[in-house]
C-alpha cells in the first residue's frame, strides 16, 4: 500500500506526499492581511502559510478545485502553478487558466506514470458549492489512487456542501483518507447559506467513507469561516466520531 503524508499549509492548501508523488491542494499562499474583491464581497485573509512558496520545494501536481474564488487559489499560489507538471480542475477553470492545466468533468479521469513504474489515477468527483441553484460556480473534488492498488483511495473534497454527489463518491470508491474543506463558509453578501460543509455535514461523510480517516482543511485563516476547529472536534465528539478526526500540525509532515 502507497504511502500518504500530509503537510498543512493553511486554508485548503496541503501538501500530500503520495508514494513517490507530491500534490499541492488549492494553492493559498499569500501573507496575512489580504483583501480581496469577488463580485460583491470581499473576502479577507488572516493568516499566512505554514510554509512559503520559496520553501515548498518541488511537487509534481496541483489539485485545483476552482480557480474563481481567492480564498482556494490566491496570487501566490496561482504564480505557483507553472512549476507543476499539470494542474487538475474543472475544465471551465482550465479553459481560463491554459498552459498545464487540465479539465476533468465529474467523474473524468487521468493517469500519470510514476518512476516506480506505477500509475497514479485521479478522478474528478462532483462538488456542489452551496445550495441547489444557488453554488458559486463549478467546483472539482478528486479521488487518487494507484491503479495496481486502488483499495489505497484520497480523497479531496474541494468546496462542496454534503450532497447526493458526495454519498456516490463513497459508494464508488473505497476511500481511505479523506480531506475534506470544512468551516462552513458564509458570505452574507451572496446569502446567509453555507458555502463549504458544515461540522455536522462532515459527519454526515464520515458516516458515508465508513473506512476513511477524516482530515479538516479549510476552517481557519479567513474572515468567512463561521465553525472553526473547536466546533468541528466537538461535532464529532458529539458523534461518537472523534477517533476518526486527524488534525493536521501547520507546517509539518503527518504520516496517514
């Protein structure tokens, strides 16, 4: 079974060490103190990243679940993209994006050879990216594996409520780790709804990858979160869940 070692660098921003392969989750690197315009709202950044774009080193893909909103690729992160040897998202994102980048439909896949001879399989999974009728625009998960080994399964979430497309995902595939953006975002400027899942949402996947291990991303550093770290562990607490909770140390590699 391949390995998988996760790095947080804040917001949705991950660094996975898969096997021999390294995958950046939605690049955010800019400093703290960011404001930055998105149609009617601003959204505004608090925290910096764990580890600096000079200091990342090299990786070999970028998981980009949407390019529309600062908050999962920032202008940092988006000077990033040119180091990759392809960048996974949404095709209306790579439409826009050009160069390396690659759109994948839901359900959509690719493989890559990997030096050991392997292949590594990502697949676009469905996102909704707030209430039916009402999300911001498309918006990409992915599930990740090796072909000669595809009961090994990562997913990420991207920036999805829970939804009929996120219970498919479980009954596709047999997820083992599951990084999921959290934090309940809200905008009041574009309604009072949830734009990423709330704590009980990701109860409701934990319930779905009955045999997942489930990491939160994307509850902390910006002004829109509304359910940070303590609302999440105790949800799942509540839940009888927090055994399945791993948290990610900012800026260090954890073995999953």
């Amino acid at each position: 079974m391949a390995t998988l070692r996760a790095t947080y660098i804040g917001g949705p921003t991950a660094l996975l060490e898969f096997g021999s392969v390294r995958l950046l989750t939605d690049p955010t690197l800019d400093p703290a103190g960011g404001a930055y315009a998105s149609g009617p709202a601003t959204l505004r950044k608090l925290a910096g990243p764990a580890i600096s774009a000079e200091d990342l080193g090299a990786f070999d893909y970028v998981l980009l679940s949407h390019d529309q909103h600062f908050d999962n690729l920032d202008h940092a992160g988006r000077k990033l993209l040119s180091k990759a040897k392809a960048v996974l998202t949404t095709p209306a994102g790579a439409a826009r994006l050009g160069q390396n980048s690659i759109g994948l439909p839901p359900w959509g896949s690719i493989d890559f050879p990997v030096e050991s001879g392997q292949e590594l399989r990502i697949v676009a999974t469905p996102c909704r990216h707030g209430p039916a009728g009402m999300d911001r625009g498309p918006v990409a998960g992915f599930c990740l594996f090796f072909t000669n080994d595809p009961e090994a399964c990562v997913y990420f979430s991207g920036d999805t409520v829970w939804f009929e497309g996120v219970a498919e995902i479980a009954r596709r595939f047999p997820v083992k780790t599951a990084l999921l953006n959290l934090g309940a975002a809200r905008v009041p400027e574009v309604g009072p709804f949830h734009l990423t899942m709330t704590a009980a949402e990701a109860i409701e996947a934990a319930r779905a990858f009955t045999e997942a291990t489930i990491v939160p991303l994307h509850y902390e550093g910006w002004a829109h979160f509304s359910e940070g770290r303590d609302v999440i562990a105790q949800t799942f607490e509540s839940a009888g869940l927090a055994h399945r909770l791993r948290w990610l140390e900012a800026g260090h590699a954890t073995a999953l």
